[in-house]
C-alpha cells in the first residue's frame, strides 16, 4: 500500500547490491550471468538516458528469471509531467508489472524543481495495487530535486512515506564522482529521516570508483557497464551497448568490497 513503510527491502548490513541497466533480453542474461541483483530495463539508454521500454520487450526481460525493474518515463526532458502524461505514466507502471516486473523506476517533479509527492503517491498505489509487493525506485529526478534547492533529509522522508524503496542518485552531481560526499551524507541522513530507503549510487560509475561508493555505505551501485569514449575518466560519450567485461569487473569489485566489509563485520562481533 503507499505509504507503508517496510524495512525488508534494505539490505542487511555489508550487503552492496548490483543492479546493471540494459535495454533487452541479451542484457538481462549478461546481467545474470555476472551476479547482478536486478536490472533495470529502459530503451534508448544511449540517446536519451533512458526512456520506457516496450511491452513486448518487458515480457522478454521477465521470462528470464532475474528480477526486473522497469524505467516509466514516457520522453526525454524533465520530470515535470502534465496530466495526460502522468496517465501515461501510471499505465505504463501497471502494465510493466502485469508483465511480470518486480518493480518500476519513476521520477516527477512539480514546476518548482521538488517532487510531486501526491504524484508518486499515485503512481505508488496503482503499482501496489497490481502487485503488492513492487518495489518503487525514484530515479535520477532527485538530483534535479537537489539542484533545485531541496532538503535532501526532507526529500528522502516525504519520499519514504509516498512509498518509494529506493533512490537512484549521483549525490546530485553530474556523476557520482563529484557527488561523491553528497552520498555519504545522504547514506547517514537517510538512516535517520528514510530508514527503510535505499540509496543507490548511479551516473558516471567506474569500475574504479566502486571501492569509494562502498566506503560511503551505499545500498547499492547502478551501472550500465558501458565504455566512455573520447576522454579521460568521467568523461566523454558512452556507447550503447554494455561491455561484458566491464560488467564482470564492476560486479566482481562489489563482491569483493561486499565480503571484505562482512568480514570485517563479523570480525568485529
């Protein structure tokens, strides 16, 4: 139901989750075959970030048996919607789970740059009342939220009782690398003011930065596993297509600083 909290879906302590996001079935399969916990399932990632997949494409993803978590945003652009597009958005939300997916990634905004809680609140309920237990990510809308001036505690508490699980979030930076403080601290605030709220660090992730998002207590790391081309690290334009190997590499890097800090967890008791 929107609204409820539940605790259930963050992850214990020294638990970092992967989630790689890709646009169809050979991407879900590399996504399994790596370890990643979920993807999340757009179209056109490389033209617009990410817009909704089609429901032949959905059906494909969620015959595989990774859970999939499916993008909701009818065009590129910002995130404020008018009312035919928020309906757009809510059916699109119920069919993708319909579909088979355990969950749906959204983001709205009001004019003012803030999230459009009785929007989500919306979008949340009729999701929920499809499927009970989908999980709701509020995607990358929240950095816009934060370049727009609002509270990051505050927004991570209106979202939590709107009945959002996860936010995917740079630190509202144009990449985690310069958001990187900004996620420590909403990994601290959120334990406080969103404690059944995940934060997930996406945008801009290397496989070089994984250890520093691990440090900072992130819930879990969103890639796409594409290669930048035309620049130094951070930069330059990403490809369409995932590289395999990277994918491995990330995955493997989370793994690693996974055990290490349940190691060192454990050592500790």
């Amino acid at each position: 139901m929107a609204g409820t909290l539940s605790s259930r879906r963050v992850p214990r302590a020294g638990t970092v989750q992967l989630e790689l996001a890709v646009e169809n079935a050979g991407g879900v399969r590399l996504a399994a075959a790596v370890g990643a916990a979920r993807v999340e399932l757009c179209a056109a990632l490389a033209e617009t970030e990410g817009i909704t997949p089609s429901i032949g494409t959905i059906g494909q993803a969620c015959g595989l048996g990774l859970p999939v978590h499916v993008l909701v945003r009818p065009r590129p652009g910002d995130f404020s919607y008018s009312p035919e597009e928020l309906d757009v958005i809510e059916h699109d939300a119920t069919a993708a789970l319909a579909a088979g997916a355990a969950g749906v990634v959204v983001g709205v905004l009001s004019p003012d740059g803030s999230p459009d809680i009785p929007a989500i609140r919306r979008i949340v309920a009729a999701a929920r009342a499809v499927k009970p237990e989908a999980e709701i990510t509020f995607h990358r809308a929240f950095d816009a939220a934060l370049a727009a001036g609002a509270d990051p505690a505050e927004v991570l508490s209106l979202l939590e009782h709107a009945g959002v699980d996860r936010v995917l979030t740079s630190g509202g930076g144009p990449d985690c690398a310069a958001g990187l403080e900004m996620l420590g601290r909403l990994v601290q605030q959120g334990r406080h003011s969103a404690p059944s709220v995940q934060i997930m660090a996406g945008g801009g992730v290397t496989l070089a930065l994984v250890p520093s998002l691990l440090e900072a207590g992130v819930h879990a790391v969103h890639t796409s596993a594409r290669p930048r081309h035309g620049g130094a690290a951070g930069g330059g334009d990403r490809s369409g297509a995932a590289d395999p190997a990277l994918a491995a590499h990330i995955a493997a890097a989370v793994s690693i600083d996974d055990s290490t800090e349940q190691r060192t967890l454990n050592h500790g008791r």
